[in-house]
C-alpha cells in the first residue's frame, strides 16, 4: 500500500522532472537567491511567493532554482517576518 502524503500538494523532488529542468535552465542552472555564503548549485525549488501567501505551487514563474545553503536560510527569514 502507498504511503499517503503528509502534506498537499506533495514535494517537488522530482531531480530531472521536465519542471525542474526548465526552471534550473531559465537561471543557468545557478541559485536564484543568491544569499552571502551562496553554494551557486541549485539542489531545492523554492517559491518566491509561498503558497499559504497566495502563490501559487507548481507555476513555474513563482518557482526558482536555490542550492542548499540558500533555501533553508530564507525559509528563516520568511517566517520570521
């Protein structure tokens, strides 16, 4: 039996679906946050409008490339305002 998702819709993990490559590919296949200690590698999507604020979850204008130094540091700063 499969295993239900925890959360919906479920995760973009996809490593090579046809979303993320176009995504990856439209910022040179390069962070698109770019914070100070940036690995450049994009490893995650991240929405720049997260979806309980009104973005939408599989636009791929509101998703952009992050590596993973970058996704976890700004997901801090939006929640904490």
């Amino acid at each position: 039996m499969a295993k239900p998702w925890h959360r919906w819709p479920p995760p973009l993990r996809s490593p090579d679906g046809p979303l993320r490559i176009r995504i990856y590919a439209r910022y040179g296949n390069r962070c698109g946050v770019g914070l100070p200690g940036c690995k450049v590698k994009p490893t995650h999507l991240d929405h720049i409008v997260p979806p309980p604020e009104g973005g939408a979850w599989f636009d791929e204008h509101n998703l952009r490339p992050a590596c993973a130094w970058c996704r976890p540091v700004w997901a801090c700063r939006m929640r904490a305002g």
